[in-house]
C-alpha cells in the first residue's frame, strides 16, 4: 500500500528544495564571461540595466538599448562631452548611483537591476559590496589581456593590435548579449573590420621612419602611452605617437613634449579648451606642430580614448589617416562617411548631431 504520510513528507522536501534552487535572483538563469574573467549569472532575459562606465554606455547607445538603461554614472557628461546628449536624450534624467570606481548602493537598489556594468578596474571592494547586494556585475576592459593584467587601469600589453581587436570584440559581444542585441553588436564589428581595411591598404607602403610624429593633447598634461587603444589608433593612421615609451594613462612633462618636438598635435572634441591653451602658452611655442598651426581638434566619433570605441575605428582612423596623408584619401567623403555610420547606429545623422 501507499504510505501517503511517507509520499506526503518526500513532496515536502521537493517542494523545499524546489523553492531553494528557484527563489534564487533570476539572474541564475544563465552564465556569461565578464572581461576580467568572472563568471557571473544572469536572467536569460536582462531588462533592466545600470551602467556604470562609460565606454559600455556608448555602446549601448549605439545598440538601441537604452529603453533598459535605468542608470547610469555620474561622470557621463564629463567623459563623453556635454554635446552627447544629443545622441540620447534620456541622459539627463536617468538616475546616477555612481561612477567609474564609487557607488552608492542604497540609490543604486533602488533601481532593482537585473546587471549592473563597471569598469575593469573598479574596485574591487566596489563589485563586492554590490555582488553583496544580490546583484550582478559585470566588468568589460574592451581589451584582451592575461588574467593578471585584466583589472588594471594600465595593463600591460604584449600585442597590442591583437590584445584590443579581440578585446572589442568580446567587449562588443558580450555588452550585446547582455542587452538582447546581438545581431546589432556583429554589424557593429563588421564595419569597424571594413574600415580598418580600407586603411591598412592605402598606407601599407609608408615605412616607420617615415611616419608622423604626433602627440595626443589632454588637459594638465596628460596623454596616452603604449598599451592604449589611442596609440594604436594612431599607427593604424599612419602616425607614431611620440608618447610611446610612456606606459598607458599619465601627467607627463613640458620637458617631454618639447623633446619629442612633435609634428602634429591632436586634442579630443571632450576637450576644446586644451587647443587654446596650447596656442597661448609661451612655453609651447617652440614646438613644430605649434610653430606649423599643425593642431587639431578631433571631431566626436574619433574618440581616441585609451578603450577602444566602434566609432573611433570604423571613422576616427579614417579622419586621422585623411588629416596626415590627405592625398591617398582625396576621395574619402568624412561628412558622407560619418552620416551613414551615425544613421545606422545613433538612428540621426551626424550634421544633425552636431
């Protein structure tokens, strides 16, 4: 016979162990790969999305995603320019829990995140006090690096064209799926390949020595070194950046820039103040780029940030390559070019944009 008590405590105990396994967040439906090599859980469907790096939330832009985005960081307008809110206009009253490496995890809550998106080097008491929350999190570096390197700020990078055009496109794909856009983040890979190509053909017979030498401009001095996306952005357009031996993100000095006496100055549209400043200061003046009126300011889409950006290789190494060899792109239309990018991915164009 049926012992129904002995029948009736075994489906007690399913039930129990039942209501263990599934009351747990729903973003235990599946497991991604974050960019320093965590594997997170998340909903097999993300709805809502908090982002906390900037990088991530330009791509996001650009895949159509923000209807998910319930925050955002506090330093937005500061890292992408004042002017991006023209390319999402929701910006400005999203809520913002906190920023590139702070969070302030009462406010942040409140917007009941399925993930959360940081910085690769947030830290790293950061993501711990926000995975103690019960949310996930999820970093992306854009860069391809050994687990030892992939939460620095400045990593150190052996290969550095292979490191971040694998690193972009794991960041791309993974920010993709993430965001149910994954058919919107391959195209997104693939006009940055067409555009690089196009590129490396017209300026493959430039050797080394011939190269321009060229300085990235930043306020107080700063720029960028090796084992950075500007760098490479750089070689790509047939430059040589003369920060090279410098490693990453750093404050140089006057006395450096005056001995790298560099050909052509170029200054990202995030900072125009920086061009005058140049102009005015008696202690650049003897600088050739300075001398020649060789400095540029970089129009929006070549973001030449130290992480790598989709439209900074599908359009920034163009505009760069055109700026420092126009002859070999006479036929590069840079008004067209930036239309058809900006149609496609921030659905205005880019004179409207501006």
């Amino acid at each position: 016979m049926l012992n129904i008590g002995r029948l009736t405590s075994v489906a007690k105990i399913v039930i129990a162990i039942g209501s263990l396994l599934f009351s747990t967040p729903a973003w235990a439906d599946r497991v991604v790969t974050d960019q320093i090599g965590r594997q997170v859980h998340i909903p097999d469907t993300v709805n809502r999305v908090v982002i906390l790096q900037h990088q991530t939330l330009n791509i996001a832009v650009q895949l159509d995603a923000m209807d998910k985005v319930v925050g955002v960081l506090d330093e937005w307008k500061k890292q992408l320019g004042a002017s991006y809110v023209r390319l999402a206009r929701q910006l400005p009253n999203l809520p913002m829990p906190g920023g590139l490496t702070k969070v302030n995890i009462e406010e942040l809550l409140k917007l009941k995140p399925d993930v959360v998106f940081v910085t690769n080097y947030a830290p790293a008491d950061m993501v711990k006090q926000i995975e103690d929350a019960g949310l996930s999190v999820v970093a992306i570096s854009l860069l391809d690096v050994p687990p030892e390197e992939a939460a620095k700020l400045n990593p150190s990078v052996k290969d550095e064209p292979a490191a971040i055009d694998s690193g972009f496109a794991t960041g791309v794909r993974l920010i993709a799926d993430v965001l149910g856009r994954k058919d919107k983040g391959e195209e997104m890979i693939a006009v940055t390949k067409k555009t690089r190509k196009l590129v490396a053909d017209r300026l493959a017979d430039i050797p080394e020595d011939k190269r321009v030498p060229v300085y990235m401009a930043n306020p107080d001095l700063t720029t960028y070194g090796h084992g950075k996306y500007t760098g490479l952005m750089m070689e790509r357009a047939g430059a040589r950046n003369v920060a090279n031996s410098i490693a990453g993100f750093k404050q140089v000095t006057m006395e450096d820039v005056l001995t790298w006496n560099p050909a052509v100055i170029f200054v990202q549209e995030r900072y125009p103040a920086v061009v005058e400043d140049i102009k005015k200061a008696a202690s650049w003046q003897t600088v050739d780029a300075v001398k020649n009126g060789q400095i540029y300011l970089m129009p929006e889409y070549a973001k030449a940030w130290g992480y790598p950006m989709p439209e900074a290789m599908a359009l920034g190494e163009l505009w760069m390559a055109k700026e420092l060899y126009p002859e070999r792109f006479a036929d590069i239309d840079m008004q067209a070019e930036a239309n058809a990018y900006y149609k496609e991915f921030y659905r205005t164009d880019y004179r409207a944009a501006q």
